[in-house]
C-alpha cells in the first residue's frame, strides 16, 4: 500500500505551468458577437472557418449534410462519412 510522505516536496521555483501564459498570448476571434479566444494562432484559424460558407458537402446519396448543413472543415466530413456511412473503414 502507497503512503504519502510525510513532509510535502518542495515546490520549485521560477517553474511555470504552460497555461500561466495563455491570457498573455490570447488570440481573439473578431467575428461580430463572438470573441472566442484561443491559445494558438492555429486554433484561431481552424475556428474562424465555421463563421464562412461550409465548403464541404456529403457526397453519399440521401445525407442531408449538403448545402448550409454542409461541414466547414474536410476531416469533420471524413469523419462523418466513417461514423455514418461506413466509408473508409
């Protein structure tokens, strides 16, 4: 059985969490009405598509995932088509 010591380790000093600085570094999004923020410019991005025109359309017969209820992002259609569809599987 694990016991715990009985004198707490020693935090160290000058160590930071990798969060501690996600404020400093926010990137907002600047759509009207949303003001997201992410971390990482490359999430910022990838967010930014679902205020456009969804570009990806469902291609198999009788999904209704086509016009505005197509996708905004190719691997969330892929997706679809393995869980719905059975395709690429």
């Amino acid at each position: 059985m694990f016991t715990a010591p009985a004198v707490p380790r020693p935090i160290a000093r000058g160590v930071t969490s990798r969060r501690s600085n996600v404020d400093t570094n926010a990137h907002t999004c600047g759509y009207a009405g949303c003001g997201k923020m992410f971390a990482r410019p490359g999430d910022l991005a990838r967010h930014s598509k679902q205020h456009g025109i969804p570009q990806h359309p469902c291609d198999i017969p009788g999904c209704n995932r086509h016009g505005a209820r197509a996708f905004y992002r190719a691997d969330k259609l892929l997706d679809h088509q393995r869980k719905k569809h059975g395709r690429g599987n």
